[in-house]
C-alpha cells in the first residue's frame, strides 16, 4: 500500500507516519519500498507475517484486559 | 505498563474504525472502474436512443448485459458473499424497473430512460446513505441531472450522454481518488 494511502486511512500527520514506520520496520513488522514512477518518488508499505501476528496478538491483549481476564503486556 | 479497560476500549474502537475507513477505500476503488465503465456506457446508449430510435431497446438490452458481466468481472476479486451481493441487487434493480415500468406506464422512450436513470440515483444515494458517503452525492447529482435534463433540457438523451455519461465518468475518477 503507498504511503498517501496508508496516511489517509489511519489520518496520520507524514511525519507522524513515518515516524512509526520506521519504528515498525526497526522491529520487523512492516517492509517498506522505496521506488520512482517516472520522476516522482513512491514509497510502498507492506504488514510482514511477524507485524500481522503481533498485530492480532496485540488485539487479542486488548479484548482480554476488557473481558476482565489477568494479562500481561508484550 | 498495562492499560485499563477504558483505554484498551478505546484502542479497540479506533482499531474498528480505521478497519472501517479502510474497508470503504477499498470498494471505492473497486467501484471506479465500474461507474467510468456504466458512464460509457450510458454515452453511447443515449448516443444511440438520439441517433437511431428504433433500436433503442435492442442497444440498451446489449449494452446492459455487457456492462453487467463486465461490472461482475471487475469486481469478481472481492468474496463470494460480495459476488453474490452483486447479482441479487442487478435481480431487485430489474424486477423494479420491470414491475414499475407497466405501473408507471411510461410512454415514451425519454420517460423509460429518465425512470432507470432515477432508479440507480436511487441506488447509489441509498448506498451513500447506509454505507459509503460518496455515492449518496453521485446518486444526488444524478436525480438532479435526470430530472433537470427531463423538464428543461430541449435534448433529454444528448444531455444524459453528456451530463449523465460524463458525470458517471467523473464519479468514477473522484471514487479512485478518495
């Protein structure tokens, strides 16, 4: 998915953006790929397996702590 | 740090809500090359309605049998359930416009081509209305161009090739964009 896109679905600032893309990508969960269609600069990003896992790892966390269940953070 | 069940409901809502926007962006673009493929179409078809009367009937029955399947092999990516979707609102659209027609009783072919241009306002806008905000503007924009190009427009089919056909087109585009 590109950048503008990706940026407009979750209503993010570019700089906010990508600052937490770079975070996720330090970590392995997302791949990012820079590339030119024609001239102009195209930035494309894509969940890994790991980033989908921790993701739905993540929800699942969240669903327990509101359920009441004893949990513990990642 | 762990988080309390107000924060993590929170989290959850805006996990949904994003999932929401992005799920709509999604059928948008599935939806664009569908309406720049049913704005040809209708350029022609009312090109047609204009230029040869007689064969009216016969070149809207092609044409929407083509952008049919055409429009169902555009959108045959999405899941069966969708597919399946798509066929049982072209089966309500044509049993509407079939049942009305002989109740309606239109008597001309501008009055038959002004009801199915009403019935997919009708379509769109309650599909904007219910789910995807955009197409209740498209289906508000095509009552107005129906209904202006019926009672004022001195040349009802040019005016819906060109006002009906190129606003489907331009829809389009602005679909692909969101």
């Amino acid at each position: 998915m590109e950048f503008t896109r990706l940026k407009s679905i979750v209503q993010a600032t570019d700089g906010n953006l990508g600052g937490h893309l770079v975070t996720l990508e330090k970590v392995g969960y997302v791949a990012i790929e820079k590339d030119f269609v024609g001239k102009k600069p195209r930035t494309r990003i894509a969940m890994t397996r790991a980033g989908r896992r921790a993701f739905l790892r993540h929800v699942a966390y969240l669903r327990a702590i509101l359920d009441g269940a004893d949990v513990e953070a990642d | 740090m762990s988080l309390s069940p107000e924060q993590a409901a929170a989290a959850l809502r805006e996990i949904e809500e994003t999932r929401q926007r992005s799920l709509e962006l999604v059928v948008y673009r599935q939806g664009a090359p569908v309406l720049v493929l049913w704005g040809v179409i209708w350029i022609v078809g009312f090109a047609s309605n204009a230029m040869w009367p007689t064969y009216a009937a016969i070149v809207w029955t092609v044409l929407t049998v083509l952008g049919a399947v055409a429009s169902w092999l555009i959108g045959r990516g999405g899941n069966p359930g969708q597919n399946l979707r798509y066929v049982a609102s072209w089966a309500v659209f044509l049993l509407l416009f079939y049942g009305a027609g002989p109740i309606l009783a239109p008597q001309t072919t501008s009055q038959r081509a002004a009801l199915a241009a009403l019935l997919v306002a009708a379509a769109y806008a309650l599909t904007g209305i219910w789910w995807l905000q955009r197409y209740l503007w498209l289906g508000l924009a095509l009552f107005a161009v129906t209904l202006f190009g019926f009672f004022f427009a001195p040349w009802f089919d040019l005016w819906m090739a060109v006002m009906g056909g190129g606003g489907l087109i331009l829809g389009g585009l602005w679909l692909r964009a969101a």
